[in-house]
C-alpha cells in the first residue's frame, strides 16, 4: 500500500463517519461505474453500480463490504461474474440500511451491484410534465447532500471516502430528453437516449448529481455556460453573465479552479435549496432570477465550494462549518471584487443580523446547537442550523483576516486549499495547521484570538468584526419614520437589493393592516421580482395575520420549493391559531410539489 492510502485509511480509523455504516477503515470503493435507466412513469431508478476497492494492508481484515443505502431493492451482487452472499440491515430512521456483503478470498478488486431505487428516494425528485415549465416532458433532479446518495447509489456515503465515477445513463428515446451530471460529458447518443460521464477527480457520494427532462444549454464564457428548461434559459443566461468573471476573481485568490467548467442548471421551482454546490455543475434555484442580478451573490457562494467543500472537504458532517464557514467568507470575497466594498458590507451586515437572531434564540433552548463543530450523534446532519456554520464560520476567518491582515491571511488560505486538495479535513486537523502556519505555534497570540471559544463553545466571542454600512443607516431611519407616522418621503426608489431588504426587516413586527397596505400599494412588495424582499414582506403578511396578503402568500409557498422561505413562513403562521388553519390548508396543497427533504423538515412544522 502506498504512503498516501496508509493515511486514508488510517484517518478512517481515528474519526469514523457516524453517519456511515461503512467499514472504511477496512476496505473502501475508490471508484464508481454506474450504468442506470431512469423510469418515469415508476419513479425508479434501474441498474448497476460497480464499486473498485481498495484494502488496507493485504486485505485479510476485510471480510465483509458494508455499504450504505436506503430502500434500495438489491437484486444482486457479483464479484467477476460469482454471486456473492449479501443481507440487509434493519432500517435506521436516519441511516437508512447497512448493506453488507460477504467478500471471497482472493479479495476481489471489484464488486458489482444490481439494484432498483424506491419510488419514495430521498434524494430523488420527479416531476410530472404539468410541474415544468412547458409542461412537455416529466423532469428528475438528485440531492445527495448530506445522507441522501445513499438513497440511489449503493457506496460508502460518507464525506471522508472520495470516490471518481463514470456513468452511463439511459432515458426514453425519440422523446426530447437530456441527461446532465456534475460530471464531463462522454459520447452521448441522444437519439437512442444514451447519456456518457466521467468525474476524473475523487469526489465525496454527496456530490453525484443527475439531472433529467427538457433541458437547453448557452454558453457564458470559455469555460462557464446554464442549463434550463428553454423557457427559463435566456433570462437565465442574461442574469449569469458574471459567472465567467467570478472564476477569474476568486482564481485571482485563492489559485486555479481545478474542475475544467463551470456550468449551472436552473432547476425546476420544487429544488428545496438555494443551490448545491455539485461540481462542474452548480444546481441552483430559480428564486435567484430576479433580474437584475441582485441575487446571483448565491453563485458565488456555489462557486467558492470549488475550493472549500469540494477541493478540500469536510472529513464528517460535524466539521460541516469548515465547508460552509470557508464558502460564506469567500464569497463575501467575490461578491466583493465584482460588486464593490459598500455592497459585500451590507451583505455582510444581513448575514450577521441573521446570525445573531439565530445565537440569540438558541441560547435560550439548545446552546449547544451554536457550538461550531457540531456534536451530531443520533441527529441528522440535514437539521444543522445553517447561520451557525455559514456565518458563524465565515465570522471566525473574518477575524483572523482582521488580526493578520488580508495579504497573510489570503496566502495561508491559498496554501492551505493547494496542500490539501482532493483531500478531506477534520476540525482538529484543520486547528493544528492554523496553529502552525499562521500563528507560527504562537500559544498567547491563539489564546488572545480565542480560538477554542470560537470553535468548541456555544455563542459568539467578543472579537466578532461587525459590519458597518453608512447605507443601511438610511434605510433603518426610513424604517423608523415609517412606524412612526407612516411617513415613506426616506425611501428611494433606486436602493439596491440589500437596501430593499433591509428596510423591509426592520419595520415594526406588529403592523396594522392600514400599514401593510399602505407599503403594498406603494411598492408591490407581495408581488416583488426579488424574491428575498419578497419573502421579507411576507413574513409581515404571516406575522400580521393581513388576509388581503394571503393569496400572494399561498401563490408564493405554491410556486417554489426552497427551505430557507418555506419553513420560516409556515413556522410563523403556526404561531397563531388563527393563521394555523391557512398554514394546514395551504401545506395540504403544496405538500406533493414539494421535494423529500423539504418535506422532512416542514412535516414537523405544520403539524
């Protein structure tokens, strides 16, 4: 065994994934072949994974495979053509099943298994033509992130065992179809309905990624481009035209994209997040079509995953903030060369509002739950808080770029992104190497920026580096004004994106429903193109209990599929039994266009 799989395997066996039934201290799948059919009209997924391993030392401690799945139908499983022996663990509400299979001696380089996925995966999404765009042709997406690969691909599904893969994908013929995957794209036959993939570079289970159904392509740049559906593409396209300048600022930081292009698709509206971060292919929401570009800072954030999460990542979904602590912060970066200083500081200040919201109300219930590196045992890591590791995280490196200035901190995350890439990193791992490269072992210098506090205490220090931003002083005082005598004469009609937000969340919570009128007849917030002052405003709407804002309320939980509106919103009308009925009703409606992990997380919400 060489040098470098001896500490793989080694670190598998210091920190074990617990969200894992794998045994990748023992043995490990290096490489993926599938060779899938998809069937609309069953849901399902149908064909072969063919799993290359590799052993530790000579192989003698492996003598079982146990992989991950969750209601996959395993048909069989095959080693060089011989049936091997294989049982089904009993099923985990969080896990899933241990598949565990019986490995021969001579050990065999590769195990083949035959499976089916269940109509209800998890990680699997299929819409009815109706629920597209054009209505033409049914649509399928995959969200493998965090325990969902599991659920349509038989392997090891943890973010410590990267694996390659190639794909062959097959789809109806003659009918229009195209098959997309965070992958390069092989020798497609689209007239027989034939899709080809390759990923030449390791990557974690969570981001595989396939996308299926009428789906068009334009370039941007050299080595950027969308997908979409063609309706959805021109508008798309025109919104995304800075996408190719995003690579060229963030390589200008952080050293070369390692990943060839630089694609996005435009999901259909039920896609629960605001984008997954899959590489090569960025899977985003259409909520961020605002346009005129004031939301596309969340492809920045996609993109800055290209060095923290997918080049360096998370070795266990407790060290989760050293992929979305990373992201936040260099995204600020981004947002910052492309958009100006003043427009990243409100940003920030948004992000950090939320943030302390957030600390501040788990506080009082769980304070553990603002602790960094997440004590997840017996939780499923798809409940993780998301301020906490995203702006808590970003927060600690804003620090550090405070204490050791821009030019060294720049540098050391540079460094620490090429030393490490297409590698997996540990909290510990990673506070030994921040010890040791920038703080040159300096232990007063560490306990002055208090590290440990940061990382392992719940709260936020007292060295946080606020935001400040002279814009958003105008739009507080115009907020003021407002709940003071209703007066709008503060307001400007050419603020940017953050300035709408902001003066939106800091009007009163309690409004008459004479205020709320009066602020949607003046700027149609019930009906914005911008779909985060929109969501603002209707959370006064749910607040408020203001029945004229109830359609535009129910058209908006209707239209999309995004958890971050969604559960802040059917969480406040819950609040009040007057409104509780409308959030049943509505849920009632919208439940079946909703994807399985939005569902997951709302089902507990509007009980």
């Amino acid at each position: 065994m060489s040098p470098l799989a001896a500490a793989v395997f080694a670190a598998s066996a210091a920190s074990p994934d617990i969200h894992s039934f794998g045994n990748a201290a023992v043995v490990r799948p290096t490489h993926l072949a599938l060779d899938l059919e998809l069937d609309f009209e069953k849901k399902t997924l149908r064909g072969t994974c063919e799993l290359t391993l590799a052993y530790a030392g000579d192989g003698s401690q492996a003598t079982v495979l146990d992989l991950d799945s969750r209601g996959l139908q395993v048909e069989a499983v095959t080693a060089d053509g011989q049936p091997l022996a294989f049982e089904r663990g009993p099923a985990d509400p969080i896990l899933g099943e241990r598949l565990r299979i019986t490995l021969p001696s001579p050990r065999p380089e590769k195990v083949k298994v035959a499976y089916a996925t269940a109509p209800g995966a998890t990680a699997l999404q299929w819409l009815e033509p109706r629920q597209t765009t054009s209505g033409k042709l049914p649509f399928l997406f995959t969200q493998s992130q965090a325990l969902h690969a599991r659920s349509w691909v038989p392997t090891m599904d943890s973010p410590g065992v990267r694996q390659t893969f190639e794909a062959v994908v097959r789809v109806p013929a003659g009918r229009g179809f195209t098959v997309v995957m965070g992958a390069e794209n092989g020798a497609h036959e689209v007239d027989k309905g034939v899709f080809r993939f390759r990923m030449p570079q390791p990557v974690p289970p969570y981001l595989i990624a396939l996308a299926a159904g009428e789906i068009a392509f334009q370039a941007i740049g050299p080595r950027t481009g969308v997908y979409a559906e063609p309706a959805v593409l021109p508008k798309a396209a025109k919104e995304f035209e800075d996408v190719e300048k995003m690579v060229e600022a963030t390589e200008a930081i952080y050293g070369a994209y390692d990943w060839g292009r630089w694609d996005t698709i435009v999901l259909p509206p039920s896609f629960p997040f605001g984008g997954m971060e899959n590489p090569r292919l960025t899977f985003a929401t259409p909520t961020i079509l605002a346009g005129d570009k004031s939301l596309v800072a969340l492809l920045a954030h996609e993109l800055a995953h290209s060095w923290s999460g997918n080049l360096v990542t998370n070795a266990t979904w407790s060290d989760f903030w050293l992929n979305e602590g990373f992201t936040s912060y260099i995204e600020g970066r981004i947002v910052e060369a492309l958009y100006g200083a003043e427009f990243a500081e409100m940003e920030l200040s948004l992000s950090l509002r939320e943030l302390g919201t957030t600390v501040e109300e788990m506080l009082k219930e769980d304070a553990a739950g603002t602790i960094l590196h997440a004590n997840l045992e017996g939780k499923d890591p798809d409940d993780l808080v998301g301020p906490i590791a995203y702006d808590k995280g970003a927060s600690f490196l804003r620090m550090l770029e405070a204490r050791f200035g821009r030019e060294r901190f720049d540098a050391f995350l540079k460094g620490y992104f090429q030393s490490h890439r297409f590698g997996n990193m540990t909290t510990g791992r990673f506070l030994e190497i921040l010890k040791r490269d920038l703080f040159a072992g300096d232990e007063a210098a560490w306990g002055d920026a208090k590290v440990q506090e940061w990382v392992f205490e719940p709260g936020l220090p007292s060295n946080l580096v606020p935001a400040r931003s002279e814009r958003f002083a105008r739009t507080l005082a115009a907020a003021e004004a407002f709940a003071k005598d209703g007066s709008l004469d503060l307001v400007k009609r050419d603020w940017s994106s953050p300035e709408w937000q902001d003066f939106v969340e800091n009007l009163p919570r309690p409004m008459t429903p004479a205020q709320m009128q009066a602020l949607d007849d003046a700027f149609a917030f019930s009906r914005a193109g911008n779909n985060e002052v929109r969501f603002d405003f209707l959370m006064h709407v749910a607040r408020n209990a203001w029945e004229p804002g109830y359609a535009a309320l129910e058209q908006f939980l209707c239209s999309l599929g995004r958890r971050k509106f969604l559960t802040p919103i059917y969480a406040a009308l819950m609040e009040k039994e007057s409104t509780a009925a409308l959030a049943r009703a509505i849920y009632a409606k919208a439940r079946p266009t909703y994807h399985p992990i939005a569902v997951g997380t709302l089902d507990a919400v509007v009980k």
